[in-house]
C-alpha cells in the first residue's frame, strides 16, 4: 500500500478510511470494538434512527440490552443498528456466544417497534440467547395482538392508515410468533404494575427497575383500553397523544456509581405520578433516589413531557441527557430545553444535552471526542482490493462543501471507578450527507452546542 502523507493521519475523516483501507488490503487492522468485553464499564449507543427510539446498552461482562426498535431507510439504514452492530461482533468474533440480557418493548406505538420482526428473525436464526422479553402486556401479550387486529378492522379507514396499520400489525405478529415458538426460553415479565426491580442482575451486576407505568395508568387489562389506544394510533386524533402515551415505560438502571433513566414516551402526567409513588412508597430506601447522571428524554423532546419541576426531581449533579429525534416535528422542543437548563441552574447540576437530528454544522463543531462507527458499517460489494482502495480515496477527498460524515449514535460510557460519564459522537465515515438546522427561526440558539 502507498505511503500516505502523516498530516492526513491527523484528519478524522482520513484516519477513519485509512482505518478501512487497512482492513481491504489485509494489514491487520483490528476492530476494537467488536470483542464484546465491555471492561469495567457500561456503554450505551443512542443510535440515530430518524423519528423514533432504539437504544443498545452493552454491559461490563459483555451481554446486551436493547430498549425500542426503529429505523429510518432515508438515513441509510436497512436495518435496526443493533442488528448491524451484533451481525459484526458475530462475524468478526465468532468464538463469542451473544447473550442478550434482555430486550424491551417501552410500548407499541410504530416508532418503537418497527424494526423488532427483523432482528427476532436474526436472533431465532442465529440461536442468539435472549434471557428477557419486557413487554407492555406481559405474558398476555397474545392478547394485545388479538385487540389490534379488531381495531385496525374498525378503526383504520384510509389507504395510508391501513397500510401503516398493516406494516404494525406485522412486527406484533413477530413478537407474537417469537413468543409462540419452541425456541422461545426468554423470561416475560409484565411492563406495568407497582414500582418494582424488573432483574437485580443483569450484564453482571447491574439492576432494572420498572418506574412506570403503574397500574392505575393501565386500570386493568381491558379490551376497551386498548382499543381506544390503537384508534388514537390510526386516527391520529390531536390531544389524543398523552392517553396513548400512558402505556409507556420507564426504566431505571442501576450499575454502582451510576444511575441511567429510559423514560419511552412517557407523558408529564405520568412521570409526576410515577415520582410521587416513587417517593410514598419509600422505593429511595430500596434503590436510593430517583435521579440520573443520564436520562433518555421522554417523547423525543416533546414538551408534553418536560417541566422545570420534572427536571428538578431527576437531574443528578452532572448529568447527560441524550434525545432521539428526527425531522418532522421541530423535537426537542424549545420549551423542554428551556426546562432542562433552568432546572439545572437552579438545583446547581451540569448538563449536556445531545440531540440525534443535531445538524451537520453544530455536530463538527461540538467538544467533544469522535469516533469512526465501523461497527454499523455494512459489506462492501466484492470488489478487489485494489478498487476498493481507490474508491475509498475518492471518499475522502470531498469538496470544499461537499456532505460531511453522518451521525451514527452518541456513546455513552459509565467507568466503574468514576461518577463521570464519557460521552463521544460516532461517525458514519462510510455515510456522509448535510443535515440542516431543525428550527427555522433564532429558537435554534437555545440548543446548548448550536454552533450558529
């Protein structure tokens, strides 16, 4: 291979192709990522997925936990990222058995599970050990699919709500069938009831705690309740969001020093509610308080789940706060950033807010560590070595205004020895496009890392 001029090692995006290049023309590039021995250390991928949820957690003992599936093929996806991320360290590690700690489905509205059919496919095909399955009705979940198939009968009228209605109804069919097959061993545990520990021992020590919803959210499990759910989803009635919402869960993961929230769609309602019981219920003497050094944001930022008081009773003292958001609807809103920083100013916390549908120009421009994403990266054609070559130099000579390298997942990582949360943005060398701001207005300059 050619020599290469030692300024461009310095250049991430040059270091990155090089990195590729080494691994095409066999120099012993090594993927250091991808041995699934997480250290002592918990890390967290808050994958860029477009308007909706899918969050990989990898643990100190190198199992999973996966929260939410969706994906967005206008980003360059083809798949849940998870898949992509776990097919590698399969691929390149065969030797390692993938164990999935567990998986849950926060609710099942389509921005969650979309991509779930895809990846249990992988996952039965590949005997990949899943030991949990949480999901919104438990072991009843049969039954939730049985009502969907009644509503989306009655309630989806037009063309584009049954085709969306159809595309659904195949992912809980998926999570039906998996649950119905004889390969199936995971442990089913029901998503609502008391503020309760969901495993005290996953990932080798760390502890899942159900905050919400609780069973007055619910009332009980009842057709009617989730027939008026799933009409909301296919009439899209204004208002209705907060009613379809009370079926989102909550989680809390507890790993030593470190305290991690996953709020789903959860609404303002039910996260005051949830805190309260928390707080009556005396759960600080069993799993110490009910604040966070980092919190998945509710609803993609929306402010129907944000308040300054909200804020108040989760920030812990240095906090990072992580939003899954795409381009539709102007998340995070201005409003739930205004609550986060007030919040923190008031109660004396540090927080650094980092929103997946940040645009390209504040992305570069941020403080803080990159890292090339090989892990999402898919098989190039069979090309030979030499080709390859070339077309990778072509990549990386972009123009002075050319597209610039994607958002692949802000990565968060929890050291054992340290209550400082690491976090670094890792980029898609192989996907480049230009992302504009999402606000049309100066609303753009509340964002914390705006770089206008």
């Amino acid at each position: 291979m050619p020599q290469l001029n030692e300024t461009l090692l310095t250049n991430p995006q040059m270091a990155g192709v090089l990195r590729r290049l080494k691994e095409f023309v066999g120099l012993g590039h090594k993927r250091s990522d991808l041995t699934g021995a997480s250290g002592e250390r918990l890390k967290v991928y808050l994958f860029n997925v477009g308007q909706g949820d899918h969050v990989l957690l990898e643990f100190p003992n190198g199992h999973y936990g996966i929260i939410d599936f969706y994906f967005e093929g206008t980003l360059g996806l083809k798949e849940p990222p998870a898949l992509t991320y776990l097919e590698n360290v399969k691929r390149f590690h065969p030797e390692k058995q993938i164990v999935i700690d567990f998986i849950c489905i926060s609710h099942t509205d389509f921005d969650h599970v979309k991509g779930i059919d895809t990846f249990l496919k992988w996952a039965e095909e590949n005997e990949i050990q899943i030991d949990n399955f949480w999901l919104p009705s438990g072991d009843e979940f049969w039954r939730v699919y049985e009502i969907y198939e009644k509503a989306l009968t009655k309630y989806a009228k037009g063309s584009a709500a049954k085709d969306q209605g159809l595309d659904l109804k195949d992912r809980l069919r998926a999570i039906r069938d998996f649950q119905k097959s004889n390969n199936y061993t995971s442990h089913t545990d029901a998503m609502q009831g008391a503020i309760r520990s969901l495993h005290s021992n996953i990932g080798g020590g760390a502890e899942v705690v159900l905050i919400a919803p609780l069973a007055k959210h619910l009332k009980k499990f009842d057709e009617q309740v989730w027939m008026d759910f799933f009409r909301w989803m296919f009439e899209k009635k204004v208002g209705d969001s907060a009613q379809a919402n009370l079926t989102s869960s909550i989680l809390l993961v507890i790993l030593r020093k470190h305290k991690l929230l996953f709020g789903g769609d959860a609404e303002l309602d039910v996260w005051t509610e949830c805190l309260d019981d928390y707080e009556r219920t005396n759960q600080k003497k069993h799993f110490g308080p009910c604040v966070a050094d980092f919190i998945k944001v509710s609803h993609h930022g929306s402010n129907n789940s944000s308040s300054l008081d909200l804020w108040k009773r989760i920030l812990d003292k240095d906090v990072k706060v992580g939003i899954s958001a795409g381009r539709r609807y102007g998340h995070p809103h201005s409003e739930t950033l205004r609550d986060i920083a007030g919040a923190a100013r008031e109660i004396g916390s540090t927080v650094q807010i980092l929103s997946t549908n940040t645009c390209t120009h504040c992305l570069h421009n941020q403080n803080i560590p990159e890292e090339p994403l090989e892990e999402l990266v898919y098989d190039p054609p069979a090309y030979p070595a030499e080709v390859k070559q070339t077309l990778n130099r072509l990549k990386a000579l972009p123009g002075p205004s050319g597209p610039r390298p994607a958002l692949g997942a802000y990565i968060f990582r929890f050291p054992f020895d340290s209550d400082r949360v690491a976090v670094a943005k890792g980029l898609r060398y192989d996907m480049k496009r230009n992302v504009s701001c999402v606000y049309r207005n100066s609303l753009h300059r509340l964002f914390p890392d705006c770089a206008q």
